[in-house]
C-alpha cells in the first residue's frame, strides 16, 4: 500500500511539473511575441533624494513629450526605433534641460525588466529593446514603462492602441485582470529554471 501511494504521488508530481512546464514555455512565448512589438523605457535617476526622484520625473515626461513627436501609428517596433536613435540628441537634449548641470545619456539595447503591473496593464518579466535614459551617476530608483507603443504617455489614450501595431489579442492579454500576473510570474519562473540549467550544463 506505502508503494502504491508513492508510485501515485510521483505520478502527480511528474504531472504537475509537466502542467507547470508547459504552462511556463507557453507564457514565454507570449512575452517574447509581446517583447517584440515593445520598446521599453527606463529612466535610472541619480540617486534616491526627493531632489533627484522629483527630477528623474521630470526627465521622464521631458523624453515622452519629445518622443511623441517621433512616433506615429502604423509604425513598426523597427521603425520606431531607427526614429528613436536618429534622435538621441533632441531626446538627450530634452532630458538635460530637466536635469540641470548633470550629464544625461540616451541608448537603446536590450534589458531584462520584471513583471510590472501599471494603472491599466501588465507586462511580463523578459529581455525587452529599452530605450534607457542615464542620469547623472545613475545610482537611485528607477522609473520603466512603455515608449512605443506610447502606453505610458496621454498619445495612447488619444490614439487607438490597436493602430500601434498591436493585435486585439495582445492588447487583452496585457489589459487583463483577473490572473494575469500570476500567469506572467510563470515567464520568470521558467526563464529562472531555464538559467539554473544552463548553469548546470556548464562545466
């Protein structure tokens, strides 16, 4: 009878980490469709004074302002971002202004982002192209959000998101409420099994 129950309880176990695995690889490939239509943004403030968080605020809504001006709907993520970095000097520029006498740097390549639940969507943890804005020593909190499409600037509620370049489907799956960032903590748990194996294949 002890054998019986152990045989059964491997047996559950094996299905429940071939639901969780299967479950996990599926999230992921949602996120890697979602990571390719995304341009990110992070803008690392200087340090964590007020004085430098109020700051890294206004360098965020200086960048967004002046990136709604290169954006348009109908454009692809690729496009988006030639326009972007043809520009890093008016974006560069734009931040300065908000951050006195310290340097600003403007890049654009990709960077790992946690899952993030925002006012009115989600987006899973994964490599994302992120439009990254340095300030000064860039040693204290961060902001991240969405540049293109501008999900994270009045430009979306004024446009239709779907005009983006994103489809109904992707616009519920990061919309929705109920589970789904449960469902997206499935992508970091697979991505972390994933660099553990990698780590053991290793010699």
């Amino acid at each position: 009878m002890k054998r019986q129950n152990l045989s059964a309880a491997l047996l559950l176990m094996a299905l429940v980490l071939i639901l969780a695995v299967s479950l996990g690889a599926g999230a992921e490939r949602e996120q890697q469709a979602l990571a390719d239509r995304l341009i990110r943004l992070h803008v690392l403030a200087n340090s964590d004074t007020p004085a430098d968080q109020a700051e890294k605020l206004r360098v965020r809504d200086a960048v967004l302002s002046e990136a709604e001006g290169l954006l348009r709907p109908g454009m692809t993520r690729r496009e988006a971002a030639a326009a972007l970095e043809t520009a890093f000097p008016r974006l560069a520029a734009a931040a300065a202004a908000q951050a006195g006498e310290r340097p600003v740097t403007v890049t654009l390549g990709r960077e790992y982002y946690p899952t993030r639940a925002y006012d009115s969507f989600t987006l899973p943890a994964g490599e994302y192209l992120s439009l990254q804005v340095r300030i000064g020593e860039a040693a204290g909190h961060n902001w991240w959000c969405v540049v293109f499409p501008p999900l994270c600037s009045e430009l979306a509620e004024e446009k239709a998101e779907a005009a983006w370049d994103l489809s109904e489907e992707e616009l519920q799956l990061i919309s929705e409420k109920e589970g789904v960032q449960i469902r997206f903590r499935l992508v970091e748990w697979w991505q972390e099994l994933l660099r553990a194996a990698n780590r053991v294949e290793k010699p």
